[in-house]
C-alpha cells in the first residue's frame, strides 16, 4: 500500500538532506519520482541542502494543482514510482489534499518534508494538513540546538539581528549572519523570551564591573 509520510523537525535538522538522499536511494534502485519543492533559500526550482546538496525541482505555486500535474504525466507514459515534496510547509491545505488523493488514487508514496510551526510558534497550514491527513508522522532524530546548548524546538525569526513574533508567516530569508530576515532555532525557554544567540552574546559582553572585588 503506498503512503504519505509526512517527516518534520526545526531548521537544522536536516530535512532537504533527507528529502535529497531519499530520492538517491529510490534513483539508485531504478526507481523513477518527481520532487517538488516551494520557496527554497536557493531560489525557485531547486531543492537545497546546507550541506551544499542541491536538485533540480518542481516549483510548488500557489495554484499548482499536484494531482493534475501527475495525471498528465502519467497519461503520457511517464513512469512515476515516488514523489518527494520538500518545504511542505509552504503548500496550501488543498494541494496536501491533492497529496493524499495521488496516494489513495494512484498509488504512489508520497513523501513529504517541512516545519511544523513558524516564528509565532503557530502551524503552518500545510503542516497542519499534513498531521491531519499523513499515514505517518515522523520526527526527524538528527536534532537541531539551540545556541544554550539544549534541543532546539523552536524557529524564530530576526529582522536587523532582533528577534521579532508579529509580522508575515512567510518571509523567506537565510540564516547568514548580516542577513536583514534571518532565522536562528531556539529551545522553548529562550523563545519565549526572546533571547537568540546575538542577545546572549551581548548580554555576556556587558561593560559594567562584577559586583565584587577581588
């Protein structure tokens, strides 16, 4: 029976590398699949990895209809074994949907790659589908870390090097330092009071005298 498995985690976790060495290992098993992705820090049409892994990749639109697309691949003789869907995140509700319906109505397995919640700590939608609607669920085990040293679980969202949880749930941006949208992962604790790794750096490098003499 063929599966969605939705695989989720923080940034730095690993996700792209994943999606990338799953389609290795179906490429390399003779295995024929499309990936798809949507607003990769790469650009449009390519599924990155920070390791430095790149592919060429389907660009998930807005009104792209999935289902659709693999029909009229299909109809035209191509061979279709898998499909890969990295930055799942980013899809509407109603293409997840059309996810599901390409593995009960073709069977194909589908898997599919993203973050749960963004900056606010809120789902996305297409995540939110995902739980709802995936065969599985599964947490990615390689472990992001917060700059503290803890597990990481939460992504936050700096704009000019300062965290901020009110604005647009999508803005794409890098986590390169200098960068004016960037995004750090933090454990629970430092998220909710908005300490990222710059906050802490500044407050270890503080001017005033140890309150004590030695």
């Amino acid at each position: 029976m063929a599966e969605l498995i939705y695989y989720c985690g923080t940034m730095d976790s690993g996700k792209s590398t994943l999606a990338l060495q799953t389609a290795h290992n179906h490429q390399s098993r003779g295995r024929s699949g499309l990936i798809f992705t949507s607003k990769d820090r790469a650009g449009t049409g390519v599924i990155s990895s920070r390791l430095g892994l790149q592919s060429p990749a389907i660009e998930v639109a807005p009104t792209l209809d999935i289902h659709r697309y693999v029909v009229d691949h299909l109809s035209v003789g191509e061979r279709i074994d898998y499909i890969i869907c990295d930055e799942a995140q980013f899809y509407e509700s109603a293409q997840i949907d059309q996810l599901a319906k390409i593995v009960d109505g073709l069977s194909i397995d589908v898997f599919a790659f993203g973050i749960l919640t963004d900056f606010r700590t809120s789902l996305f939608p297409g995540s939110a589908r995902l739980v709802e609607l995936a065969d599985r669920v599964n947490t990615l085990q390689v472990e992001a870390l917060c700059w503290c040293g803890a597990r990481a679980t939460h992504n936050a969202r700096t704009v000019g090097g300062v965290m901020v949880v009110e604005g647009e749930q999508v803005v794409v941006g890098d986590v390169a330092t200098g960068s004016e949208v960037a995004y750090e992962v933090l454990c629970r604790r430092h998220h909710m009071r908005q300490v990222t790794a710059r906050g802490s750096r500044a407050a270890h490098t503080s001017t005033e005298p140890l309150p004590f003499t030695l």
